[in-house]
C-alpha cells in the first residue's frame, strides 16, 4: 500500500465551484433520486460475513480468456472497442484514441491482499498504448480511478475528462492541471468540429477514504467523428436512463455496468437484467456489458452477471457484444459471438 494512492479531496477553489453546484446539498453530492449505499440498513458485520462466505466460484478456475492486440496498429473510420475487463476499455476511431477508466496495477484496491485480478485478464500495461487523445474518468472509486495506472500513462495523455472533484486526486499525483476538463452533469466541452463530450448522471457514489460524495460520479455521451457513445460509468438503475436517452439518443453503441451486485446494495449497482432495461431506455442500437470479467467485488459467480444478460439478451433480441478480454470489436462489422465465459 501507498498513502499516496488515497489521492486528495477537493478544496480551496476546486471546493467553492463544487458548492456551487446544483447537485451539491448539505456538503455532499447527491442523486438525483433518492439513493443508499445499503437501503435496509444491514449491518457491516453481516455484510462483511457474507463477503467471507463467498463461494469458490466467484473466481474462475482457470486463466480467463484474453486477445494480444497490438493497439499501435488499430486503424479503422468506425469506432474499434478493446475491452481489459472490468470497465476499463479503449477506442480507436479514424486517427483518435480513447481509453476508459484505466486499472493495469493487477489490484482494484490500494490494498495488495484485495481486489486482486483474474489469471488472464490483466495482461495489459500502459506501454502497450499509443498516444491516448482523450482518457476518460466516470469517479473515483479504485476499481476506475488507478494511481499507478494515471501516474504510467500520464505522458502519453493528452486531455482529460472527469466527473466534477476528480481532478483534485489527479493534480496531487502531479498530472498537469492544463489538461484536465471537470465537468458537472449536463455540462460539455468540445475537443473539435467533430468531437464533444457531456457528463451525465449515474446513481452511484464516490470516495477512496472514510469521507464518501465529496467528488462527483458520472456518466457520459459522446458524439466522436458522427458516432455517438455512451459511457455508463457505475450505476443502479434510475429514470436517469430515459431522460437521456431522449435528450441525446439513440446510440450506436452503449458501455453499461453488468456486475458487482448484490442484494444488500440494489441501488447503486444494476442487476444484468436492469442493464438491458437500460440499453432499451437509452435506445442503444448495440449494448456493450462491463464491469465484470476482472474482478471479485460482490458474492456471486465470476460469469453470472454475463450469463444472465446473455439470457436475457437473446430472449429479448437485443444486441449484444461481450468480446474476450483484449479482442477487438468493429462497429458495424459482424461479430461471431462466443460464450467463452461458460466455465466454472
């Protein structure tokens, strides 16, 4: 463990805009409907019993699948996603790089004995990226916001988008503040003619110590070279959805959280059946399903969360992508899925 990876809360004038916000109340952030961690109130110490009671098969007996991709030599004029597990992520379209929520430290905590990845899906390193246009934060949280990860890539960024507060952890750990952009929710900035980003709400929370909602947690659409993306970040499942998905829909391809659930903490993660209910809410032509495959952060199965979405999916005829870790996915272009999740 590193103290330094705790990061920084916002202060000084960072802390005066963020009071100034309209989803700011009473010295915390807020959803935008009313939301808890842990709704029933159960206690600590029956949660913690149950992360301790765990079955085996929330880690996957073998080596998870996983691609080489070589991302120097992506090329193509429609967006081409290749996912790392979890929810970190990176898009190439027509000469501009993104990457999403950067985690390549193997741990999805500050703690070495916790959150440690899968065999498999951690075989990617910040010297494997090109020059990266734009990296993307949604909050906070260890499993999204990495120090070693940002202090690795930092040289090869160009710009920064986050969620409002954020870019106080990223000025402490020495990232220069010209290119960092925070945004409330329903704010933008534009990058070129062709390119602009908006934060949009999530029903979630953030914090990487004892003091939680001090920096905001985000969605956010994007519209990149006439291709519009949505980035759910983490979130339990709201009217949110609807409302911008008739503000800013339909999508070519949506990214939502499928994974890390749980029933003492329904609100502020969606169950996989709720992740499709909002692919149809955002009117996403293509649901692409993260926030799973990487990581132990709830009780149940590694691929659960995949397979019932898969279910539901096919019931439904929704379309779907869940590429292997590393495995290049081509807007557009038919994909041959395959259930490579279907072990134990």
């Amino acid at each position: 463990m590193n103290r330094r990876s705790f990061g920084k809360n916002p202060s000084g004038e960072r802390l005066e805009k963020i009071k100034r916000s309209p989803n700011y109340r009473n010295g915390a952030f807020q959803n935008v409907e009313p939301t808890s961690v842990n709704p029933k109130d159960v206690s600590m110490f029956r949660i913690l019993k149950k992360m301790m009671s765990r079955p085996d098969s929330v880690k996957p007996s073998n080596e998870v699948p996983h691609v080489r991709t070589n991302l120097e030599q992506l090329s193509s004029k429609s967006p081409v996603i290749v996912w790392f597990g979890h929810s970190s992520y990176f898009i190439h379209v027509d000469r501009f790089n993104i990457l999403v929520d950067p985690v390549f430290s193997g741990n999805a905590s500050p703690f070495r004995f916790f959150g440690k990845a899968f065999d498999g899906a951690d075989s990617y390193e910040a010297e494997d990226f090109p020059k990266i246009d734009l990296l993307v934060l949604t909050h906070d949280h260890y499993d999204h916001l990495d120090w070693p990860s940002i202090r690795e890539l930092d040289q090869k960024v160009e710009k920064i988008v986050t969620s409002l507060g954020v870019g106080s952890h990223l000025e402490y750990w020495g990232v220069d503040p010209e290119k960092i952009t925070e945004l409330d929710w329903w704010e933008g900035t534009k990058l070129s003619e062709e390119i602009e980003i908006k934060a949009t709400p999530s029903r979630h929370f953030s914090g990487r110590g004892l003091k939680r909602v001090k920096t905001l947690w985000s969605s956010f659409v994007m519209e990149v070279k006439g291709f519009k993306l949505f980035m759910g970040g983490d979130s339990g499942y709201d009217g949110s959805f609807k409302k911008i998905g008739e503000k800013f829909g339909p999508f070519d391809l949506a990214f939502l959280e499928c994974g890390q659930y749980g029933i003492y903490w329904p609100q502020i993660h969606m169950f996989p059946e709720q992740t499709l209910m909002a692919a149809n809410d955002l009117d996403a032509a293509v649901l692409f399903p993260v926030h799973w495959g990487k990581f132990v952060l709830s009780t149940h199965p590694w691929n659960e969360s995949i397979s019932r979405l898969a279910e539901a999916a096919n019931r439904e005829k929704r379309k779907f992508v869940a590429p292997k870790i590393g495995e290049p996915f081509y807007l557009g272009k038919e994909f041959e899925q395959e259930t490579w999740w279907n072990f134990i």
